[in-house]
C-alpha cells in the first residue's frame, strides 16, 4: 500500500519536475519499484520472436488443427512458469464455407478470384495447412442473383442518403466497403432494407495503396489482400449464438440457429479490391457523393444497372470445439480478489499481429511472473491469466468464459486487463476511468524506447502534435490541452467492444482495461488477411520485437500492482469528471438535434430542397425529422452532482485514511470497492439488448465498437427515440446513484480509521 | 429613377409575402418591368447556339487566325446590332511553343505523350488547325534534367511540410498537381525554392475520374486531358508583361524580356494524369502526407529518389496582336457616365465553356439591347460592350485597354459588369459590395427555368442545403442563416482577380461585378483543356444554352437599370457591413496566430515534435514563429465605425429625399458618388505590389484569385509580417475616411433637397 502511494507521487511529472528544478536526487528505489526493474529484465524480444514464430507458423483459426496445439503449447509453458493452468473447453456454432462463388453476370462475365496468392518469402506461401479463404462467418449461406448496389460503408446514415438519391436495396446485393462502423452491421442493415446479399470490399482509400505501399514492398493492403471476419450481430449479444448469457458447456441448453438471433439472415462475403474493381466499375446510376468516393482508378456510381452478380455461399454448419487457457496463481494475502489478465490466441489466418503480438506480450509477462514467483515473490492478490479462444468469431472464448463463471467472477475480481493486436507507437489505452490514474501511474514509469521519455510524455507529446492538424476535432484539442499539462492525468477512452473485454465490462460490471500500442507500426493493411504473418509483423509492425516487449512491461506492472496494492485502486473522481463531461455532451447532442429538426422542417416548408436540387439527378427531399421535445434531465444532473460530491470526499479520504487502515478495515473497504463497479450495470440491462447490462459503457449500436458512455440517454436522443429518453435517464441516473451509494460506505470506513480527524 | 426605387420595393420577398398574405394584385407593370420583358423576349438561346458555334469551331487561342476572326465577326455583329463599334488592337509579348520534352530518365524510361488525342464526334477531332499543346504561357525556356520531388500543389504551406520532411527542392524538378491555389504560383514558389524546373498535372481526385465519368462519357477530365494556363505572375500585375501601368499600344515604352518581373524564371509544363502516373509512381522517399494524395491507383512518394526526369521547353517569344472589341451606345441624358460590360473571347483551344459562354450571354445582351434602341428605346447612360482579347495569357486585354484609356475610365464609370465562364446551375455573384443590393433586385426578377423561382430564391436554398453537409465552414452556415430570411439580402462575395474585372476593380478602384452559373453542369474537367468544346458544353454543361440565356438576362437587367437609374446605384451600409465583419475576421485571424505561436513555442520548449515523432521516418520540428505583438486596430475601428454612420446617413437620406431631388442636385449627386469607390484604390496602393491600388479588395498573393478583403491588413497578419501591420492599418483606415467623407457630401446633397424636412 504504502509504496504505491509513494510511487503514485513519484509518478506525477510535476514531482519529478520540481525534484529536477530543486537539484535534489530520486527517492530511492522501493519495493514496488525493485520489484518492476526484475520484472522487467524478465522480458526478453527474443522469448517473444519465438513464440510468435511457432504460434504463427501455420492458420490457427477456430477449428483449425494449429489452433488446438497453440492452446497445448501455451498451456504448457504456463505449466513450466509455475503457473496452475488448464484449458477450459467450449462447443460453439462455428460455421466452415465448404463453396463461395461470387461473379459478375452482366454486363460483361467476370468471375471473382477470391483468392489471396502465396507471396515469397512469407509465411503465405510457406504454411502447410490451407487457410480459410475470404469469408465472413455466421453470414447466412444462399444463393442469390441481383443487380448490384454501391452502398458506401452500409452504415445507417448511408442508407439515408441512398433515401434521398431515390435508391432502394430492396432485392439487391449491396456492394460496401470496409470502414466507417462494425462490419457485420453492413449485411445486418442491408438485410433490414430488403438487400438479398452483401459483398464486402477493402477500398485501397482504407487501407491500400493510397496509405503507403503495398505488401511485400510496404505495409498495405495487396492488390488481392481479404479482410475476413465475423458478422454475428454484437449490438445484440457476443459469444456463441446458440447460448445468449450461458456458458456454452457440452451440455448447455442451446438454441435452433433458427432461433439464434444475432445470426445475419442474408449471404455475404468479403473480397479484394482487386476483384472489387470489376463490379464497381460496371454501375451506373447516379454518381456516388464525395464521401463516398475510394481510390479505385473509377468512376464511383451507386447503381443499379446494369451490374448484376451472382453470389453463392454455402458453409458447414457444424459445431466447434474451442480451448480458453486459464492459468491462476494464488494470491498469499486476498486470494479471493482476482486480478484477470486476457488476449486471444485465435487468428483469421496465421494472426501474427492479431492477435499474437498482444499474446506474446502477455506470455512474455506470465514467464516473468512466474519467474517472480519461483525466486520466492508471490502476489498478494490472485493473479489469472487467460489466452482466449475464437475472439475472432465474436469474442466468444471470454464471452463463455465469463457467462459460465459469471457469479464467481462478479464476485472475485478486482479488474480485468485486455491487450489484442500490438505495434509500434503511441501508448493506446480506454478502460473504466475510474482507474484512469492507476494507468497514468504506470504510463509515467515505463519509458518508451525510441524517444527515452516515458509512454506517458510521449502520448502526451502525440496528442499535442495530432491537435495542431487542420480540422483536428474540438475533443482532441481539448484532450491535448489536458496534454500539455504535466500536473493533470492524460484521459483513458471509455470502451465499447471489439475485444475479449467485452464480457467482463458490458455484460457484468467487471471493471476493465484495454491497452496496446499503435501508430507507428501498421497492420491495418494485412488485418484479418492471409498477409498477417511473422515477416509482416517483424518488417512493418514491430520489427525486434520492441513494443510487443513494451506491452509486457506496460501490462506487467498494472497486474503486479493491482495485484499487491492494499488500498481500492480506483479514483473516483476521475470517473465523475468524466461523467459530468459526458452529460454535457448529451445535452448538446439533443440541442443540436433540436435546431437540426427546426432547421429541417423550416426548409421543407420553403420547399428548399427541391428549389436546390439538380432537376436532371433523382433526388428527394429528407425525410422529415420528429419534433425534439423539452427534455428534464434534473435526474442525471443531480446523480452527477451527487456523484462529484461523494468521490471527491472518498478521494480525500482515502489520501488521509488510507494508509491508517487496521487490516479489518482495508478488508471491509475492498470488498465494498471490488464490486462498486458492478454498480453501473444492473441486472435490468440497456432497453432491448439486455445482454448489455452495464448503462455507462457499451457499444454503440449503430458502430459496432466503439463505445457510446451512458448508451441508453445517448442513443435514444441520436436515433430521435424520444419516448425512450425519460427512462433511459431514470435508469443511468439510478445506477449513477447506487454507484455514490456505495462509494459513501466506502469514505464511512475509511474515515472510520483509527487515527481519523473528526 | 421612380421606376427603379418601385422595383426596389417590389423586388423584396417581403413585399411580395406581404401581397400575397393581403390578397392584393401585384402591382401594374413598371416601365422598366415592361421594358426587362421586352429585352428578356430578344433572348434566343439558339442564337447562342449559333455564335458558339461558329466561334467555337476553330482553335482561337492568342495569335491563331480564328482569334482574330472571331474579333472581326463579333465587331460586325455588333455594327448591325446598331452599336458604334471598333477594334482596338495591342501589341503584347506572347511566346509559344516552339518544342517540348518531357521524359523521365531513371529508374525506367519513358517520354510524356504531352498530346490530347481527338475524341470522335468531337470538335476536338474536327478542327483544320492545330491547337497549341500543352503549355504554360510565360513559363521559362530550359532545358533541364534533375531528380523529382512530388510537392502536392506546390503552394506555400506544402513547402513548409516539405521542410518538415526534411525534403527539399533545390536542383530539383518539382511535380505539383494542380489546385490548392492558382497554377502561376507553382512554378514561381518552386523557383523560389530552388528548383530548376517546374510539372503540373491534374489529378483524378481534383478533375478527373474520381468525380463523375470521363468525357465523352461524362463531362470530367479524360486519361490525357491537359490543363494549359498562364503562369505570367498576377501577384505583381496582370497584363503585358512588358507594359505594366500603361497600355500595350504599338508605340509604348517596354520593358525588355529580362526586366519583367512578372515572367516565371524556370521552365515549366503541364501534363496529363496519364503521363503523370509513370512520373508519381517512379518515386520513393517519404509517403505524401494524406492531404496530399490524390486519386492514381498508385502509392503517392514525395521523392526526391530515384526518378530523374528531363524537362525541355522552347518558344517562340514573338510579339503578338491582340484585339479587343469595343462597342458602344451613346446615353440620353448622362453620355458621360458609362456602364461597362465585358467578356473575353479568346479561349485556350476551343474555349467553348470558357469563356464563350460567357461571350455568347453577352453578345445575345447587346443584340437585344441594339433591338431595343432601333425600337426607339436609348439608354439615359452611355453602356459600352467589350470583348476582350488574351484574358487567357493573364487579362491582357482589358487591361492594356483600361491602362491605355485610365482616365477617362475613372472619371466616366459607374461599374463594370463582368462574366466568362457559365454553365448551368446556381447564381454565382461576386463584386464590390456597395452594389450588393442592386444584385439582389435583379435576382428577385430573374426566374430560374428548372426550379420557376427566383435565381435569388434558388441561390438561397442551396445556401441553406450547402450548410446542412457535415463539416460545412462556420461561413457558410451563416450564409445561410441570413439566406433563409427573406427579409435580408444574400451576400456576395467579395472579388480577387482571374478574370477581366481586375483592371477595372483592382488597379482603378471602378466598382465591379462578376456573374455567372455554376454548380450543375460542369466544366471544370476540360478547363483549358482541347475538350473544352462545343460538343461538350452541348452535352454536359449547359444543354439547350438555357443558363447561357439566363445569365445575358440576369446581366443585362443589370445593364439595363444601372444605364437607366438617375439615382446612384450604391447601397453603402451594405459594404459598411461587410467590413465590420472582415475587420472582425483579421482581428480573430491574429487571436489566433497569437495561440499558435505560444502553443508551438510551449512545444518547442517540451520538445513535443521530437518526442512525438516516428524515428523511422525524417522530421523535423516546426521553425519557430515569431511571437505576436499587440495591434492597435483603434484606426480601423474608428473608420469602420464612421462609415457605417456615414452609409446609413446616407442610405436612408436616399431613401427619403432621393426622389424630390432636382435635376441639378442630381447631377450632383451622381457626380459624387460615381467615383466614390475610387477612393477605396488610393494611388501608392498596396506595399510592395503597387499595380494594385485597391485597398479593400485584392488577390491574395498566396492564394492568386481568391480575394482578400483588407488585403494589406490581413496579408500582414497571415504572412506574419508585424513591422506591416500598423502602416497597413493606417492606410486601410484612411482609405474608409475619403469614402466616409465623400459620402457625406452625397448626404449633403440629398439632405439639400427642396422638401426636405429638416
């Protein structure tokens, strides 16, 4: 306890600001601090080559026989690191494509190569065992004939614009491409419109030629590079879609896929831009918006005609068995608080940068702690690491996992840790921001390689310079503001989904983190390819093996300390600073969605949008948009004041009373702080998805990953569903203040310490 | 005069909402309404057609005997349109090409096709005589051979993140795409930066493939279009280059080819996308940056490395004629007060969309007008029609003859009312803003053919569906904020130069105007190309010649009221208002300078960039800004403060007295303030580039057309120049007080009037 206080002082650059200004020495070194310097001369580049090499030596998707022997061989080494490991087996719906044909029809024959050719040299051309080919699972097979659409990204806002251009979908297939949300809401919302099937594409605009040169010669996407990847409907729930909310054991009770319903009802496939020219270049019809236009050496038409396709999916339906590693070590002080350290072993084809340079990280941490705990160090609270399964497919590996273990878990863990894909770069980082401070802590002790500043400057530094671009957003220019101030945290990102956190933060309250690095090193153009090799990863993303390393060190010291600490790790205050930044987001949202109605409906009246438009281009005036009524948001904004108020006084409580705590009230105080979290995420769930119980945090529905905080007020206001917002301010503000509630026990305990002023 | 102040009222929307709300008739017809009916029946859109036609049916560049001729067949239609017409011929440098090379030497040969081929069923295919090729008229002979390096559109901002990658030019062949700012530009900052030589091409992002199909499929820059143009160095002076301030007649003081300063000093050529693929994708070095890239199917490189090319280029520096058409008709009752209309009619090859669009509009305007006066009817003031010569080659021939004839110009002209390209679409206006008001009369009483409302109406709807694009500019959101009142006239934009006006505008301070239609039909992707044909304009720009017809019925209103309007054309507050606003504009532009510099030098000092910066890749940080000194813009403040008492002493006195005036004071009157805007263009005009007298309204000399209003005010600030700025203020400043006091006295006048209350 004590020594994360000091460190936690140490940490702020204003200290060590003013000790530099002051001619004085460091501290020295404490136990945390010796702790972190052997940990980290446990982390070797070399152990982290050689597991990303046998690990991506061959495809290691969900079913695959690499797959199974990376789960043994991982499990093996937790077992050699002194590790008590296991693997703990699923049995999901995991659909196979045993035919894919997609093909031009009119107006001239064209047949899709839907290949990704060997490249010499690398691991594409060198693997045994075939690779899946381009395909997106749990689409829905068929076999469909349609003329052509070009939809954009298929989001919802381009459907809207399809609306005004007077194009329908309705027994189409759309063409989209990749970016711009979630990939499975492109089938999902063609499907919603009447779309008969969906081709997905990587635009070289995206991630081609038009970022930098293309792989082998650079990083990119090639010319026949394939993006695969799951469209099963996360908005709905993640994990295997036959057991919403269960674990997916051999005898669980499962579902009909025809009752499954985040299953895509439409076939659907991902191709190269390569093949996509074709297709593209063969619409007419109006001239797609700006926006919308790629980098495909064509004119870019939205349709339809003449281009008609064929499209043909037909998959194996079968059941799969999939292997989580769980290792565990026990904690000698509070073995029943559980720190969970997590990343996917899983790849869409040989996985090196997803998501073997996130797993060879945490490999690389689990050797050291091991090591740690054979030279006689043992953590105080347990320590469990897990090396998910069929991440990929949606998560499912942790979903299942923490479905089936879900009241242990709830009741066990202090906080969960993610990584997944890693590069060169910048520190990336978003979790529960009550724990904000704990990783500005950690980002200000580990120094990054290439600048020898810490991670944390140099984020900072990153920021500071991403503000100065033309048109950077008013956020990151408030956010580099913070930046540049060394005596204020940098901010953590609220999450939403895309990764094994999912489960633990959405779904049960579980407080978690995500971190990697990014930004320098680049694998957006062999994402989910065949190209994700060893050779890429070592030429273009982290050559050396430098910041999967740093991972490890980054990760490492937020487990041992989490792991050691005797006091709550939160800072409440960050949180509700947070909060009442997002409240003041949503008010403005519904603001503008005011002026925005009045705008509209003003200018539908004055008949501007047919006077404006070009009478030789099909165009319709919007649709025109629900009046936006008084909103009382009394109930939120007292919730956040009251929330303000409780963590400011827990925060001063525990800087005072912390470290005077008998060892009955640190108990009592971590029990109540364990599970505050959990708060935030009652049993009622978001208004119709309710497989996402947590109402601060969750993935918008509307962009697959990324996070939308108090989701239930903001989406109701973005998709005009205002019928839905009084509840949805009832039920956050509800969980707001059950949250103050229990942070109140908290500062009663703590201000309860013996020697407390009164 | 009573007749215009009716159709003042009547113009409003209010007046008409109000009419229409009481249920009252529409006023009867005015004489000036009967007289705009009669002069709109004139207008046939198939006598443009036919002058198109034949004008466009040859190559009529500068020195082509189909130049020459054209001049001839206009100077004899107007004779028999009863105008009192001649020639007046200049004698100007003019070279042209005598041999181009371009080739590229390393790492593979290849050698520019530098050749627009024919196109079938194509003027293009069809013309006896040779066009020119590509070129860049007054670019300079050489013969040079050097590396490449790709420098986006070459403008100042790309050499500073040229700087930054640490790349430079010196001993280069820079290739800059076109855009981003006007072509002489390029080759000027490259020699500047120590170039040997210069390459422009167009990209298919800007004006080719990427935004609507190629012609003759579609109307947009095919594979081997070229854009020529003149690269004459407007920033100093338009017009001869050997003849600047004074005309170009045969027997003039020149200067010789060495000391005009407004030639660019290294060879430069402009080519298509089709030979600029091989010359791009050749590069290596650094990736552009993403603003950088265009739409190639290629890896945009920044260079230098390892193409080398092999630029040549001889003309012929020959002197030419040049011929300008000057028409004119005597007025009734104020002979000396003159009302100018223009347009150029030599065009690149063809020219058919620019400029004889603008041409036929103009040449169907005097035909009508002359119809009009064998009727019976005549001007109370004199109009002259002007057809200008070498407005291609930098506005030779409006300003050699407004150098040749200043005097007389100054003291005789009420405006000048320009026009040059056109196409069909939506009322562009831009001018001096006093006559801000009058435009919007005229808009109301125009009707636009594919909405049946108002050209104003139409232009103020798609204002307020421009502001509804996301990420539309604060500016234009504004704009459409004061367009969707009905109640406030539209604006119009303040002018640059780019076409005739500028002599007029710029150098004489006579009020100007420039109109056109822009925004559905487009030409943008032939401009100055051999595609800009008759067939072209035909078929994508402007079908039928509706909006050619429009826009000789839009201007010649204009013609016709300001040649028929006793009392002065000008509402000043208009213009009073518009500066209040620029003011504000240059004092936020230095706020906003002030942050940079003190965020960039706090930066500096933290080592941002550095610690930021990819180490994989060259980088440099940013050169220090100079600090920001405090401004006094009290004189500014001051002047704009009179002059808005002064415009609304003024406007509302008009308005009150203006019709009970006597023919004396009226005489008066319009003595004053027929020249008042002269005093906007005091006789030192601007520092360091003294051709331009206009205070107020300039080119940018960083942007080339574009205006800058306050130029030498807001080019201090932007260049950050503060040693200029308070000089600048100071004769800003004074230039508002002649105006505000010359006002006054036109106050006096109407205030002097018999029945007035006093």
């Amino acid at each position: 306890m004590r020594n994360l206080v000091l460190a936690s002082i140490a940490a702020t650059g204003i200290f060590l600001f003013v000790a530099a200004a002051l001619g004085t020495s460091s501290p020295a070194p404490s136990d945390e601090s010796r702790l972190e310097q052997k940990f980290d001369a446990l982390i070797a580049p070399n152990d982290l080559r050689d597991w990303m090499k046998v690990l991506a030596s061959e495809p290691n998707h969900v079913g695959s026989p690499h797959d199974k022997a990376n789960a043994e061989r991982i499990l093996g080494w937790f077992r050699d690191w002194a590790w008590d490991a296991h693997i703990e087996t699923f049995y999901i719906l995991y659909p196979t494509p045993i035919k894919e044909t997609l093909e031009l029809v009119t107006p001239k024959p064209f047949k899709a190569t839907l290949q990704e050719p060997p490249i010499p040299g690398d691991s594409s051309a060198t693997a045994r065992e075939p690779a899946l080919p381009g395909y997106l699972v749990y689409q829905s097979d068929g076999d469909v004939i349609g003329g052509l659409v070009y939809v954009n990204y298929g989001m919802k806002d381009d459907y809207e614009t399809l609306e005004r251009l007077g194009v329908g979908v309705k027994g189409k297939i759309v063409v989209a491409r990749y970016g711009g949300g979630w990939r499975g809401l492109k089938p999902k919302l063609a499907a919603e419109h009447g779309a008969i099937g969906c081709i997905i594409y990587s635009d070289p605009a995206n991630d081609g030629y038009s970022i930098d040169d293309v792989y082998p010669e650079g990083p990119m996407r090639p010319y026949h590079g394939i993006q695969r990847g799951s469209v099963l409907d996360i908005s709905l729930y993640p994990g295997d879609p036959l057991t919403p909310g269960i674990g997916a054991t051999k005898d669980a009770k499962r579902l009909s896929i025809a009752e499954a319903k985040s299953l895509v009802r439409i076939p659907a496939i991902p191709i190269s831009y390569g093949d996509a020219k074709t297709f593209l270049e063969s619409l007419q019809g109006p001239v797609a918006p700006p926006s919308w236009r790629g980098t495909l050496p064509i004119t870019y038409h939205v349709g339809p005609g003449p281009a008609v396709a064929h499209l043909a999916v037909r998959s194996n339906w079968g059941m799969k068995e999939i292997y989580d590693v769980i290792a565990t070590m026990n904690g000698s002080t509070y073995p029943d608080q559980w720190v969970i350290r997590g990343n996917h072993h899983d790849g869409w084809v040989f996985g090196a940068s997803d998501p073997l340079a996130g797993q060879v990280a945490l490999l690389a941490e689990a050797k050291a702690i091991g090591t740690l705990a054979k030279g006689g160090w043992h953590p105080k609270r347990t320590i469990v690491y897990t090396s998910w399964d069929a991440e990929e497919a949606m998560l499912i590996g942790s979903t299942e996992w923490a479905e089936t273990h879900a009241a242990e878990l709830k009741q066990k863990t202090v906080i969960y840790i993610n990584s997944d894909t890693n590069a060169r770069g910048y520190l990336q980082v978003g979790g529960s921001q009550d724990f904000q401070h704990l990783v500005n802590q950690v980002a200000v002790d580990v120094t990054d390689p290439e600048s020898q500043v810490s991670i944390g400057e140099r984020r900072r530094a990153k920021l500071r310079v991403a503000a100065l671009e033309p048109g950077a957003p008013e956020r990151v220019k408030a956010e580099a503001k913070l930046a540049a101030d060394p005596a204020k945290d940098f901010l953590i990102e609220p999450l939403g989904s895309g990764s094994d956190f999912s489960a633990f933060l959405d779904h049960l309250g579980i407080p978690s983190l995500d971190l990697g690095f990014a930004g320098e090193g680049d694998f957006r153009g062999v994402y989910h390819s065949r190209y994700d090799t060893f050779e890429h990863h070592t030429r273009f993303v982290d050559p050396g093996f430098v910041y999967d390393a740093l991972l490890a060190k980054t990760v490492g010291r937020l487990v041992l300390r989490a792991a050691d600490s005797d006091l709550p790790l939160q800072r409440p205050s960050d949180f509700a600073d947070a909060l009442g930044e997002d409240l003041e987001v949503a008010k403005k949202l519904l603001k503008q969605k005011r002026e925005e109605a009045e705008t509209q409906d003003k200018m539908l009246r004055d008949h501007a949008f047919q006077v404006a438009a070009d009478p030789t281009k099909s165009s319709t005036p919007p649709a025109p948009m629900s009046a936006v009524p008084q909103v009382n948001f009394s109930a939120l904004d007292n919730a956040v004041t009251r929330l303000k108020k409780s963590a400011k006084a827990y925060d001063d409580a525990l800087a005072k009373q912390g470290p005077k705590l008998s060892g009955a009230q640190l108990a009592r105080l971590d029990s109540i702080m364990l599970n505050i979290d959990q708060t935030l995420a009652p049993d009622a769930g978001l208004p119709g998805r309710t497989w996402y119980k947590n109402v601060i945090y969750a993935p918008g529905r509307f962009t697959g990953y990324d996070a939308k905080t108090m989701p239930a007020v903001t989406e109701a206001i973005e998709d005009r569903q205002w019928g839905d917002v009084d509840r949805a301010i009832k039920i956050t503000a509800e969980a707001l203040d059950a949250y103050s509630n229990q942070l109140d026990q908290a500062t009663a305990v703590l201000n309860g310490a013996p020697t407390a002023n009164r």
